[in-house]
C-alpha cells in the first residue's frame, strides 16, 4: 500500500522515514538468511600441505639465522674470502668470453 502525501507539509514528514527505510534496506542482513546450509567446500589436505610448508619453512629460517650466529670470526673471514674469490673467478672468466 503506498501513502500519497496530499500537500508539502506531509511529504516533508515522509522524507526521513524514507530515508531511513532505505538505509535500513542497504544494510539489513537480509542476504544472510538466503545462504542456506553450510557445505564443505573440499578435502582438508591441500590447507594442512600450506601450513606444513609454512612451518618447514620457518623452522628452516630460524635454523639458518642461528646457525649463522654461531659462526667464529675466523669461520667468517673463511666464508668472506671464499666469496670474494669466486667473485674474482667469475669476473675472469667474463672478460675472457
């Protein structure tokens, strides 16, 4: 049933009824109702494979990271020099080819 105001004053008492109707609309959850059932959507194996991962992962970083901590000063000029001279190989071996 749809009220039509007859003059102004009327239709100026409708305007924030209006308004709020429509803003009651927008945001009701109405939509939720109409979901239905909740349904699995797959096997839990691929989500326990990513967190597996995610975890192996980690624990590979922190391993590396403490690993690296303990390095002595001389097993660290080791691995300084040891770099520093493939750098130098690698170079060579560029400016021949």
């Amino acid at each position: 049933m749809t009220i039509i105001p007859t003059n102004r004053t009327a239709s100026r008492a409708f305007r924030p009824s209006l308004a709020l109707v429509l803003i009651a609309t927008v945001l009701s959850p109405a939509n939720l109702v109409a979901q239905g059932l909740p349904v699995q959507n797959g096997p839990m194996v691929p989500i326990a494979l990513w967190w597996i991962g995610a975890f192996l992962l980690g624990a590979a970083l922190v391993y590396g990271v403490m690993r690296n901590r303990t390095k002595t000063s001389a097993e660290k000029d080791l691995t300084e020099r040891a770099t520093k001279d493939l750098y130098a190989e690698e170079a060579r071996e560029e400016n021949r080819g």
